[in-house]
C-alpha cells in the first residue's frame, strides 16, 4: 500500500518557477540584411554594415546594412514614383486590401515576430508576445478600416495625402512603432521611408520581408537601416515632406532645427517623466501592481513610463511596503523566458546613462533600493530599483533615465501634487489611482500630459491618441488624431 504523505502546502519558503524558455528554433535569422528599396532587397552603397547584439547574452544576431545618403536619395525617388504612379491615385478600398493584409500576415507570423523582438531588445517575451506583436497586427487593421472613410474623419474637407513620409523610429518597440507609424501613413495614401534604430533593426526587416510578401508594390515601404546619420539624410533630404519621429528629446531639437523653415511636415514624439499619482483612497494593491507595471514594463524603456511616484502622506508606509515586496517578486532574467518580468536593458550605452542616474541619485542623497536578484554573467542588466527621499530639485526626478528606476515623492493636497507633478519639462503621461471620479475629473483637466490613466497604467489602443506636450513633442499617434498628420485639408 502507497505510503501516505501529508499533501499540505509549505507557504514560508521560497517557490521558484522552472525555467520556460520559448524555444528560438522556429525563427529564422539571415547571416546579413539588405536594405529594402523599391520592392528589393539591396546592399548598402559600399557595402557597409553593421552588426546588432542580443543583449541578454552579448552574442551575435545578424548583420544589417548601413545606408549612406545616396542609399536614402534612391528610397527616396522609390517611395516618390510609387506616391505619383501607384499609391496615391489607387481607389481607397484598394490600398485598404493590402493593410488588412499586412496586419493578417503579422497575425500569422506573430510568434516569430515575438522571439526575434525579444532576442534583438531584451524585452521579456511575454510582452512582445502578448502586447507588442499583436498590437502592431491591431494598428494595421484599425487603419486599414479607416482608409476609404476619411471623408467621415474630416468631413466637408477636401483630403489629400501629404507625399513621402520619413519616418524614425526608437529601439524600445521596434515592430510596435513601426506599425504605428506605417499604418496611419499608407492608410492615407503616401509612401514611406522608414528607419528603425541601430540597436533593433531585426524586426523592421522582417516586416519588410512580410511586406514584399503581401505583394505591397514596390516603393511604397521602403526600410533603411543605419544610426544617426542615417536618420539625418531622411531628415535633410529635399523631396521628404513629412517627418515622423519617435526617440530622444535631444535628437527631436535636433530634428526641429534641420527642418525649420521647410515645407516639411513633422510629428515629433519625444521623452517623458510620467507622474504616477497615488491617493490614499486608492485601491492599493492595485496601485502598487500599477506602480509595478508603469514603471518596470519594458525595463523602464517607455516614453510614459511612470517614473515618478507621489503617494499620499498617510499611506506611504503601507504602499512602500507593498511595494518593495511585489519587487522582490520579479523574476528578471532570460527575456525568452517566459516566466520573466524584466528583461535586459536594450544596449551597453544605455545601461552606462543608466547607472551613470544610479550613482547620481545616491550622491544627491537619494536612498537606493533593489531587491536581490541574481542577474545573468552576460548582457546587460540592471535590477528593479527604487530612489526613496527625494525632491523636485533632484536631476533623477527631472531627467529621462529610461530604465526601471523609479522615485518616491510624498504629498498632502491635491493642489501640491498636480504642481509637483506638472514641474518638469515633459507632458507625454501620468497615471491616477483614487477611489473618487471627481478627483480623476479634476486631475485630468489640470495635469499636462498628453494621457492621463485613471486606476490602471500603460493602457495602449489603436483608436486612442498618443502623443505628449512641452519637451515631449507634439503631434497624435493612434485614434483619428493619427490620421491629421498625413493629410493636408483643403
Ligand atoms: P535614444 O536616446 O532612445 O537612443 P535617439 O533619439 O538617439 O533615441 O534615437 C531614436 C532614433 O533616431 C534612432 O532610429 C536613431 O538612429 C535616430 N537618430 C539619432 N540621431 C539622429 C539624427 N541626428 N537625425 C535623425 N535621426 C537620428
């Protein structure tokens, strides 16, 4: 007879996951990218490259080619015979086709979309499975449908497409903003030259891949990898009249001043602080599994991520601790693991700006704290962290770090904390946590951040608008707003 064992559950130690790695073998990687103009794929002018690293383990993904000017004149002229020839004057039901049908392909490709986004950035496979990937199929589809319905968008106007886009986009979603800024602009009627960032060109080439296979004809995307100067020739380039960037505040003044006094076009969707407000008739372990998800999403490598915690005086204490032990249950590790909640952190340069805020704090006489995890030999890593007393003066409360720290502030009124919220130069975000409408009525209408997310964080929609004011740029991404800045009304 079996032995009987006492089947009762031990709650006081520790349970740890079994790995579970999403396997990789489905995914296939090419040794070397082109650059996709008109409809195929070339090599770069001189046949330059460079190579982007997986960042959770150092090791080689592929090479990428590294366009020049004339590389961005040729996709250029691409993208402007398909705007006269093909795209702009093809009924708008038709291009709608081909939309629903990228959107179809991502759908159908999405697992190995999701494995190549999390091996090229870091980011937990989790997300790029579950928000990033379909979230692009989404903003495909939402688009397509709006296509051969702009009169309703802007009736009583006459709607033309604004021409060629230039379109630059950050390594933190790759596919996602690609997506974002695609949809919109081929939904309009213009053609596109596109460059993902240096760090993450992997899944801006696979769907430039899924493109060419969605018979889109030729020209209308075109995708150029490269850094900086790259993104300057789209920039600089005399026959672009739009510019779309999503990146650094730095490089977005940069952007400005290039364009000043051209007919260019531009939506500039830049840095951010995002006051994550939390009152003390919160919910609050809710609150805390927002603070959570606002500021660790994404290693912290979101424009809205909520960085800046204020939290009602009298219930400091209890959400602290909620807090500091929620961190201490993230798993960080292994981005294909699907057991992870924060990935590697995207670049070695980015975890030099990274650390480079960690000691900043603590020399500004912040109190640290990270949880203890045991990080990977390899990569790039930075654990979960928290900087308690500090001040509105603080650099780490005023700057970007883009990364999963975070900063405790306290406050006592309503009035104080929409001030010290509202004291930086950003305005892309802020979340709310509060039991009464009224309070979140109230905040809305005063905080200056392009979204304002009451009781939850990090929410994304296709048909809602995304965009920031002051030093976080201007110009809508999502929702009916993302249609106005690839359009002219007459
Ligand atoms: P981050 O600080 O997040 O790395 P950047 O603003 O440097 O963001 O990069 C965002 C995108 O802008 C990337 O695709 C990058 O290659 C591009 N970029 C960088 N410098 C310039 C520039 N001077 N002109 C146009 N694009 C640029």
């Amino acid at each position: 007879m079996a032995q009987k064992t006492e089947n009762k559950l031990d709650f006081g130690s520790k349970w740890e996951y079994a790995a579970a790695p999403e396997s990789a073998d489905h995914a296939s990687i090419m040794d070397e990218y082109g650059l996709y103009i008109n409809g195929k794929f070339v090599k770069a002018e001189g046949g330059k490259k460079f190579a982007s690293i997986n960042p959770s383990n150092d090791q080689h993904i592929a090479y990428f080619a590294e366009a020049s000017d004339n590389d961005v004149d040729k996709a250029v002229k691409a993208a402007r015979k398909a705007y006269k020839e093909v795209w702009s004057v093809m009924p708008a039901k038709e291009r709608a086709k081909y939309i629903f049908r990228i959107a179809r392909l991502i759908q159908e490709r999405a697992r190995e979309f999701a494995v190549l986004e999390s091996m090229d950035g870091g980011k937990p496979i989790r997300e790029s499975r579950d928000i990033d990937i379909p979230l692009a199929a989404n903003h495909f589809f939402y688009y397509a449908g709006w296509a051969d319905k702009l009169e309703y968008a802007f009736p009583g106007k006459k709607i033309e497409p604004v021409g060629v886009a230039g379109q630059i986009i950050p390594w933190n979603f790759p596919l996602l903003m690609a997506a974002w800024k695609l949809a919109p602009a081929l939904a309009c009627g213009n053609t596109v030259v596109l460059k993902p960032a240096e760090t993450t060109p992997l899944t801006a080439m696979k769907l430039a891949e899924l493109i060419h296979d969605s018979g889109l004809p030729a020209g209308v995307v075109n995708v150029v990898t490269g850094a900086g100067a790259t993104g300057a020739a789209i920039v600089n380039h005399p026959d672009v009249d739009k510019i779309a960037f999503t990146g650094s505040t730095g490089v977005g003044k940069i952007i400005q001043k290039a364009i000043a006094g051209t007919h260019k076009k531009a939506t500039l969707e830049l840095g951010g602080k995002a006051a994550n407000i939390i009152f003390d008739d919160a919910p609050i372990d809710q609150a805390v599994e927002g603070i959570i998800n606002g500021i660790f999403f994404n290693q912290g490598h979101v424009c809205c991520a909520g960085s800046r915690l204020f939290v009602q005086e009298n219930v400091k204490d209890e959400v602290l601790r909620k807090l500091i032990d929620r961190m201490g249950s993230l798993i960080v590790g292994d981005p294909l693991d699907k057991n992870t909640d924060v990935g590697a952190i995207n670049s070695k340069e980015q975890l030099n700006t990274i650390n480079k805020y960690l000691k900043i704090g603590q020399e500004e006489g912040a109190e640290i704290y990270q949880p203890k995890c045991s990080l990977p030999n390899k990569g790039n890593w930075c654990p979960p962290t928290l900087f308690c007393e500090t001040s509105q003066s603080h650099r780490i409360v005023q700057e970007e770090i883009f990364g999963p720290v975070l900063t405790v502030q306290t406050f006592r009124t309503v009035d104080e904390v929409i001030d010290k919220a509202n004291n930086t130069p950003f305005g892309l975000s802020a979340g709310v946590w509060t039991d009464k409408g009224s309070k979140i009525f109230n905040l809305t209408t005063k905080l200056r951040a392009g979204v304002v997310w009451a009781n939850t964080y990090n929410k994304f929609d296709p048909t809602s608008p995304f965009g920031g004011y002051k030093e976080s740029g201007f110009g809508r991404e999502g929702g009916l707003h993302g249609l106005l800045p690839y359009v002219n009304l007459v």
